[in-house]
C-alpha cells in the first residue's frame, strides 16, 4: 500500500526494543503484551472461470472492465537478472535499519494529529465542569475512575448537602450515558478511512502506513478509558449468552493456558451463561468468534473497514479473569489491531524465529515460552489503547492480579500478499500462452526423465543444458500473456466471497429497498417508485464487480453475504452487453448520485435497469422514493 525503503524484514529482528511506543502522557510507560489467535478464518477460492470476448467491441465500462492488458506489458515486467551488485545479507539489513524504526514522537506532534472525534471526550469533560465537577491534572477526563491518592480523580464543587451531591451525581451519570448511546451513532456518518484513523488516533494513517505498516509493532497508549466504549462491552456478551443461540466452537470457545499448554475446554452444543460463567470463574478465557454476527457495533466497525481495506475484516472478542492466560504464544497469518475495551492485559511481543515466518502466509504451532528470548514489545494494555502488529509477530498475553481484561482483536490482510495475487496471474498466463503460442504446446525431449529431476541435478550433458535454456526461454515467453486485470479480478470475486453484508446507516435503510416500503393490508400499500427525475447512487462502497464474461456482463454483489463467515455464496446478476454504458453510469458514481434522466440509453430501459440494481439493495436514492 505504501512503498518504504526500508524492507520488511528489517522490522523484526534486533536485539532492541521495538518502537512506536506512544503515550500521550509520557513516551515511555512501563507496561506489558499482545494478541490472540484468529485461527477460525479461512480463505477460499471463487472458482469461476472468467473469460472475455476479445472480438466483443465493448464501448463503454472505461478501462476499467473493458480493456485487455496490452501486448506492451511485458515492458514493466521483467525476468532479467539484475546487476551483480553485492548485497547485504537479511541479518544485516535487520540490524542497519532496527533503531531507524524506533518512532521518534513527542507529545507536541501527537496532539497536531489529533482528530476532531478524539475530542469527544473534552466536550464531555466540558459538560461535566458545568454542573460543578472538576479534574485534577488530566488532560481528559476518567468517568470510571474510583477517588484515590494514586489515581487521577473528579471532585464535586461546592458539596453543600447531601441532596446537591445526588442530583449533581444524577445529572452527570445522565450526561455519561447520553455520551455512551451517542458515541456510535455519531461514528456511523464516518467512512472506512476516517474510521480508522479513529482507531489509530492520534497517528494519521499515512504516518501508520509509511512507519508501521507490516514492519513493526504500534503502541498507543491514550489514558482515555472511554474512547474505545460502545464497541463491545462484557454485560453486552452476557446479553448475547442469555438472549442468542451462541454454539461452542462455532461462536464460542473456551481456552485456558496452563503449565505450558493451551487447553480448550469446549462442550457441544448451545453455550448456556451459567456454564461459561463457571468455567470464567475456574480462570478460563472466553473467545467469541466473529461477534459481528451479534454486534451490531462490532459490524459496523468491521464493514467499514473493510470498505477502506477491500478484503475481509475479522474480529474476535477475548475476556480473561484476572490473573490468567488463555492462549499459548504464537503467530498469526492476519495484521491484528488489538483494541482495549475493559481492564488491563499484559502483552509480550517477539520477532519472527526466521525470515520465513515474517509476514506469515499461515498461523503457527503453539509455542513455549522459554524458547522464544526476550520480548520486542513488552506492555500492559488498559482501557482505551490500542495494539498493532503484523503478521508473523509472535505473542502472549496475561492478565494482571487485580484486573479481567476485555479487548477485541480486529484481523485483516489474509491471503491479501502479492503472492496470492501471483497464484491467480501465473495460471491465466500460462492457459493463455498455452492457448496462443505453439512452442508450449510442443513435445518434451525424448526420454527427458533421465536428464531432470533431483537425482539429475548435478548431471553434465548437452540434452540437460537445452532443457534449462528452453525452460529459461518459454518462462521470459510467458510475460506477454500475463492477463492482470483478470487475476484481479479473481482475486477480488475471492474476498467479496468472505465480505460481510454492508453496515447501513438510518439514511441508506430509509432510501433503499431495505426500507420498510412495501407491505400488504388488503392491498400492497407504500410500493417504491423509480422516475426518471431519481437520484441514485451504490448504497455502499465495494459491494459490487462487474466481469465481462464472452456473452454477458456478470454484476457480482455482497449485500446478500451472512454475517456468518461464507455462510451464503457470493451472489450475481447478468446483463447483456449492451448495458455497458448504463451499469458503468449508475455503479461508478460513488460517492456522487447521478439521475436517471442522464444516463444513456432508451427511457424506458434505463428505468428497467436502475430499478433492478435497486430492488436487489445495490443502489440507494439520493431522498426517500415516491411511494403509489
């Protein structure tokens, strides 16, 4: 996403600390761990066989859909060998660039970076002063804060009776909980990208991209215990035992970590709230997999993400009694964002055993302990930080004596590498070449085995040294068939496969078919209609693909996807071709609404067609439809 001139693999190993430690209140806070495990993802191939018409003269769909990869392109692909310039080893390119990854950061520079939403807070702080509260030294305030010696307090102004105390403890309770329903309607006006600068606040995310990103781990340590409330909360999973049908396994497990090993200790069945509650009170951690499909916060959180990220986000919910360990250390094949709601939780972070473990395409083996040396990071999370690291980071994490810890692990990146893009090009190239160029279809040489193979390898002889010059020979050949669009859009069709449904604002439910237009009482009543003087526009972005297919264009869309991970397949709509220039009208708009009047065509069937996307919940009105 960001190009550095510093390697990914000069991120892990080092003998150091690892930076981007950053505390609003000091740069250095002694405190201590990391993230666990999102094992229950699993990728999966759309295997559609996606084809284009080359003789089809499609004269619309921009580049975007339309334009084959030229013959040219080979020109920036190269199989050359590069100048025999000597190179630094891995090991030395870790240890050149470690403290150039030490983040450098001051409180001064934090606070310009702020976003307005990380105010919030102040504007409570703010509310609270009115009715007679005041802090002492905070730069924001701590409503869950018990009064002690040790602790940042809030003190009452002016505490003449007993019954001036209630009302004012009334008044500000009112405006901590107006605060808390508000705090997550007020971010679902955010975008994918604004929402996760709110997650990564107060870093920007170019400054996460350019320093961070799949390099090094990123502690944020806010000092603010409300800025991450509302996602989830530990009475919010007691609600989902007590209200929902949560299977172990499936939506729950239960894990513990003792004497060097993990345990899971999962029934069949419905996981009923007494026995979770009893198995929480013998030390166990509790896991809930995927709570968006509960959540409808953590839903939205997750869905516009991954509008930003264009692949799937995960998430997992961990709560752990104190003094306790559920997970073993290990390593995960996802980028993990580790965000505190509740308590505190003791992270240690380790590098990578070996290059081939940095960005790790799959998760790993339980660990031990004694086996992995010291700690890169070695923190304690508390309420409202947050905890960055890439795939491949190994990690453990503990709770403190005298606190349960409650976080959410957001998980994104599987199977999201150029190498996975790569399995999806390197295939088409060759079919294609197959297909067009004789000189891979000719015979192998005459009794080749007895030249090839790993029991030839050392093997001197002239039909040896053809064989490796022809192979040399077909794979520099193999660069003009490269189809990179095509692979894309393999690979694209892939994640929409795993893509949760879209989060939908009030405003989308109210102005797509989503809404509660439509219904019978004797007769069908409120029944929405399209005119030609409608504002449309895609209800969110990313839901949908469009594949040129040799007869017809394939409109693939996620707003049907399950909440549940790949529960329902990915769903499609098929068009001629000749409605090119009206799909390209109507779905490339975003975030602009554009009338039906302007797109081209006919009258009547650009109506047909604006009122399909619509009815299938792909495009939404710019205001409430006329209802007949």
């Amino acid at each position: 996403m960001n190009n550095n001139k510093v390697s990914a693999f000069s991120v892990f190993k080092a003998k150091e600390k690892i930076g981007f430690d950053i505390g609003l209140d000091s740069p250095s806070s002694k405190s201590l761990n990391t993230p666990s495990k999102n094992g229950d993802m699993k990728s999966s191939n759309v295997k559609k066989k996606l084809k284009r018409n080359k003789n089809e003269p499609l004269n619309s769909l921009r580049n975007s859909i339309r334009k084959k990869v030229k013959k040219d392109a080979h020109h920036e692909i190269s199989l050359k060998p590069a100048e025999n310039k000597r190179k630094p080893s891995v090991l030395q390119v870790f240890e050149r660039n470690w403290a150039e990854n030490i983040a450098d950061l001051n409180s001064s520079s934090l606070e310009r970076e702020f976003l307005p939403q990380v105010l919030e807070q102040k504007k409570v702080q703010n509310d609270l002063h009115k009715i007679g509260y005041q802090e002492k030294s905070n730069s924001v305030v701590d409503l869950t804060a018990k009064k002690s010696e040790k602790k940042k307090s809030i003190r009452l102004k002016n505490q003449s009776s007993t019954a001036s105390s209630a009302a004012i403890n009334q008044e500000k309770n009112d405006i901590t909980n107006e605060h808390s329903k508000n705090k997550i309607k007020n971010l679902s006006s955010l975008s994918g990208k604004e929402l996760f600068n709110w997650v990564l606040a107060p870093i920007s995310s170019e400054r996460f991209f350019s320093e961070a990103w799949q390099k090094k781990p990123l502690f944020i340590k806010r000092r603010q215990p409300l800025y991450n409330t509302n996602w989830f909360s530990t009475k919010k999973l007691d609600k989902i035992l007590r209200e929902k049908n949560v299977q172990y396994t499936k939506n729950l497990d239960i894990a513990v970590y003792r004497n060097g090993q993990r345990e899971t200790l999962n029934h069949e069945g419905r996981a009923f709230p007494s026995v979770v509650w009893k198995f929480y009170e013998d030390g166990c951690s509790i896991r809930l997999l995927n709570p968006q499909i509960f959540a409808k916060s953590v839903h939205q959180l997750t869905s516009r993400l991954q509008e930003y990220f264009g692949c799937l986000v995960g998430s997992n919910v961990y709560l752990t009694p104190p003094g306790s360990q559920g997970f073993a250390p290990h390593y995960d094949d996802i980028e993990a964002f580790v965000i505190q709601l509740e308590g505190k939780k003791h992270w240690k972070l380790y590098p990578p055993r070996n290059t081939n473990e940095v960005l790790a395409r799959y998760s790993s083996e339980n660990m031990q302990e004694e086996n992995l040396g010291e700690p890169i990071l070695n923190k304690v999370l508390e309420a409202g930080d947050t905890l960055y690291f890439p795939r491949g980071v190994i990690h453990q994490a503990s709770t403190l004596e005298d606190s349960h810890s409650l976080h959410i692990t957001i998980s994104l990146y599987q199977k999201s590498s150029w190498g996975d893009y790569l399995e999806k090009l390197i295939p088409l190239a060759l079919q294609k070449a197959i297909s067009e160029n004789v000189m891979f279809r000719e015979g192998l040489p005459i009794d080749f085995s007895s030249f090839v193979g790993v029991s030839n390898s050392e093997k001197k002889c002239p039909e040896r040294d053809t064989f490796v010059k022809t192979v040399k020979k077909l794979m520099e050949k193999l660069i003009d068939y490269v189809e990179i669009d095509e692979a894309g859009d393999e690979l694209v069709l892939d994640h929409m496969e795993e893509f949760q449904p879209p989060y939908y604002s009030s405003d989308d439910v109210e102005c797509s078919v989503f809404s509660k237009d439509g219904f019978w009482d004797g007769e069908v009543r409120r029944h929405h209609k399209i005119e030609l003087s409608t504002e449309l526009r895609l209800v969110r972005p990313g839901i949908v693909r469009v594949i040129p297919a040799d007869t017809e264009l394939q409109v693939y869309y996620s707003v049907e996807n399950s909440r549940q991970y790949k529960e329902v397949p990915l769903r499609v709509l098929r068009f001629s071709l000749e409605d090119a220039d009206l799909l390209e009208y109507f779905l490339f708009s975003y975030p602009a609404y554009v009338v039906v009047e302007n797109a081209p065509g006919d009258d009547i069937h650009k109506v047909d067609v604006a009122n399909r996307l619509y009815n299938f919940g792909i495009l939404r009105s710019k205001v409430p439809l006329v209802h007949t």
